[in-house]
C-alpha cells in the first residue's frame, strides 16, 4: 500500500474517526485507525464496538492496500507535520510517513484482525437540517442520565412525524423536551428512536458535518451519514418513560422571566449555595417581584430581587439552582422564559416558544 494525502485533510479526518477509537481496552486492534487505500481515495475507520465510524478523502493511491496504525500515535504524528503533502508507504509490518524532512516509521497490526463494518441493512431512514438538530440536541442531552443501572435514561428520544422532530430527555429529576416544524424527507410513518445522548452530540459537532444529515434506523443500530460520513451507533432499545403524563394539566402561577437576568441573578445568589444547591424562589404576584435566596449554615445568606411580570397566585418554590441555569442556558437564544407552578410540592415547569419550543419540567427540592 502506498498513497500520498495533504497533511490537513488527513488531521480533519482523523478528527472525525477518533471518537470510536477504543479506550483502555484490552484488544490493541481497538486502538487502531484501519487505512484502507483504493483508487483515488483513502478510507479510515475505526470501531469500540458500541461506535463504528468510516470516513474518506481524496488521495493519490498508487498501491491499494490496507493497514492497521494506533489511532493515537497517527494522530498526534500527523497533528505536528507540515501543512504538505504525506506519503505513506506500509512496508512488511511497518508503515513509513514521510513529509518534507520528517520522517517516522509506525509499527502496522494485522488488517485481517480488525472487525469488519457494520452491515447497513435499514428498515427506515430520515433526512434532517443538521443545524436546526444539532441546536435541538443541545438544548436537552445534558438532562440524560449519567446513571449506567437506568441506561434507558441514557438516551434522548427522537421522534419524526408529518414535518415535526420532537427531542424529549429525563435523568428522573428534570425533563427537557423541545420541538420544531420543518421540511423533511418522506418517511413513512413515525420514525422513532432513543438516541445515545453523547453520541447524538458528538456526531453533529464532527467536522464533517454537511447541512443534512440522513439518519437511519437497523435492528439494534443506529446510523448518521453525511457526506463521506457513516457514522453507526447502539440504539438503545427498551420504552422510554411516558413523559406526557408529566405534564401539570394547568398551573396557579405564571412568572415572565429573562433568560439572562435570571442567570445573572442566580449565579450571584449560588455562591452561598456551597453545600447545598437548593435556592428559593419567592414569587410576589402583587409587587411583581421574584425573591431568589438561598443561605448556608457555614456561609451565610443570599438575596435578589427581580422584576418579573406574575399572573396568578403568590408561591413559593425550591430548586436545585444548577438544573434551573442548565435550563436559562438552553433558553438564552429565546431571551424571554415563562415559568408555570401549580404548588410548591409539585414540578416547575419553564416554557419558552420561538424557532424551537422548548419545554423543561424540574422537580422541587425542600424548602
């Protein structure tokens, strides 16, 4: 095998391959970039098992072949080379990389060895703007769980149907749902799938990202492609929670918030919070005030006021002030937020409404 590829297009590629890189494993071959040389183009992939990802660049192949390189010496090799052409040339185990004056010889594994791609027989597929995805995933894949025993929770829930794409995610404590209506491919029927929440962030923010990204669903896989991209992925399979009925039929109090005076004003009320995240929402219908406060045994107390507009009811309300700025985070574009309670003891709800809906449930703390 022999080929000669530019020094940017490979470090781009090798950007967008490293995430299915395998860790600490126990299999080397895991560790490795496959190169697979045919004419006109070079195809790298890599595989951890739960992540399989393939991607191609032009380059000039005057020996096709394939070669098996550590994925982390490659890349940190190719990282440091000029901005020039590199050669490549696989020699019985060894795999030489020249370019202008550097030259390195990489020890190869047997190609044979490496786990062949994913077949990519798909049942449904549908194709979607990957910006307006990709804005949608940030808005909800911080509120999945962490929690390996739950690993449905792991997920965010993504649903087609009739130009509409709904993300819904819950770690059990908080809920995010957001939605948009848009132009999509024809899918027939509702196309549905729960999406690994760091896999559905990780493959929109790849370099390789095209404007559309076609997704599709296999029997226990998932697989995003996009331009030279295939990108494959473990569905996880089970029933997501039956978020709707969740959701308060009405509410007694509704408070109009901004975005980032809420964030301002919190993270200035936050810094007694040190040993307990919970701070209090005092909500004055008749001034129109918000009283956030919180206080620590070891620290002291902390107050601020905030005009808001109310309608409703006089409450309050305690939350975990970290999951509310999560939220004044995700809502920072829409700038104004709406905040429905029913009670004290019963969930906080926050709206805000533009290009995205957007929808987060949060759960009360004591007061």
């Amino acid at each position: 095998m022999k080929f000669t590829v530019s020094q940017s297009a490979l470090e781009r590629a090798l950007a967008v391959v490293s995430k299915g890189l395998g860790g600490q494993s126990t299999l080397p071959i895991l560790g490795g970039v496959l190169l697979r040389a045919e004419a006109g183009s070079i195809e790298l992939q890599t595989t951890n098992i739960n992540i399989s990802i393939r991607h191609a660049i032009p380059a000039n192949v005057e020996e096709e072949g394939n070669a098996v390189v550590s994925g982390k010496v490659l890349a940190g090799v190719v990282k440091n080379l000029p901005d020039a052409a590199v050669t490549f040339d696989d020699e019985s185990g060894a795999m030489s990389i020249s370019c202008e004056t550097s030259h390195f010889r990489l020890n190869t594994l047997n190609a044979s060895d490496f786990p062949e791609f994913p077949a990519l027989a798909l049942d449904q597929s549908v194709e979607l703007p990957s910006e307006l995805l990709s804005t949608m995933v940030d808005k909800v894949y911080k509120v999945t769980s962490r929690d390996t025993s739950r690993p449905i929770l792991a997920g965010v829930l993504l649903t087609v149907d009739n130009n509409t794409i709904r993300l819904v995610a819950t770690d059990s404590y908080r809920l995010a749902v957001c939605d948009t209506n848009t132009e999509t491919s024809s899918v027939e029927g509702t196309f549905e799938a729960i999406v690994p929440g760091a896999t559905f962030h990780d493959v929109l923010a790849l370099p390789s990202m095209t404007e559309s990204v076609s997704i599709g669903l296999a029997q226990s896989q998932i697989v995003f492609s996009f331009g030279s991209t295939t990108y494959v992925s473990r569905r996880i399979e089970g029933n997501f929670p039956n978020y709707k009925q969740l959701l308060p039929a009405n509410c007694n109090t509704t408070v109009r918030l901004d975005a980032a005076r809420l964030t301002q004003a919190l993270r200035r009320v936050s810094v007694i919070a040190t040993s307990n995240p919970s701070v209090r929402f005092d909500i004055d219908s008749d001034g129109g005030l918000l009283k956030l406060s919180a206080s620590s045994p070891d620290q002291g107390e902390s107050t601020e006021l905030v005009d808001v507009e109310v309608e409703g009811e006089t409450l309050a309300i305690a939350l975990n002030y970290h999951y509310v700025l999560d939220c004044a985070a995700a809502a920072a574009q829409d700038k104004e937020v709406s905040l429905e309670l029913l009670s004290s003891m019963q969930p906080a709800v926050f709206k805000s409404f533009a290009r995205i809906n957007y929808l987060y449930l949060l759960m009360p703390v004591r007061m």
